[in-house]
C-alpha cells in the first residue's frame, strides 16, 4: 500500500460510510468497529481488504510520522519498508 493511499484512507468511524456498511454482515461490522479496515492491491489487481488492530495503525502512524528520521529512504512510497534479506513466511510458520 502506498503511502499516500494510507493517508488519503477513510476513517471508517469518521466516515461511517452506509453504502460499505450495508455490504456487510453484522460480524464484520463488529470487526469494523474495532479494527481499522483497508485496502490493499492482491494478486492480478484485486483489491484485498485488511483489517488493522489498533496497536498496529499506531505503529503505522508513527513510522510515517518519523520517516525521515529513521533512516527510512524519502524515494519510497510504500508502508512496507524494503530490507537488504527477505523473510519467507512459511519457513516462519514450521519453525
């Protein structure tokens, strides 16, 4: 997700948008009120919906609050910061 995206996002409790609202169940309601929902571009460009606990969008805003001062470089437009070495989740999960 860009970050200019993120930013531009609509706060599901500000907005509390009816159209969104009423393409829902009522678990996922309760989610949305809870978590923060997203989206985010999947595979063939499908729009795949995340839902961010509190705790991780606060983690979230304070990293693009300090971008410039955590080595971040200012080129990237994207939430996710790009490292030299690279994780395969799945080795992750069997360990």
């Amino acid at each position: 997700m860009r970050v200019s995206s993120y930013i531009r996002w609509p706060d599901w409790h500000a907005q509390s948008a009816e159209e969104f609202k009423a393409s829902l169940t009522d678990v996922e309601i309760k989610l949305c009120d809870h978590l923060t929902p997203v989206e985010i571009t999947g595979e063939h460009g499908r729009k795949v919906p995340v839902l961010l606990t509190p705790e991780i969008k606060a983690c979230i805003d304070a990293l693009n609050e300090y971008r410039g001062s955590v080595d971040i470089n200012p080129n990237t437009n994207f939430l996710r910061v790009a490292t030299e070495t690279f994780i395969v989740s799945a080795n992750l999960l069997l360990s």
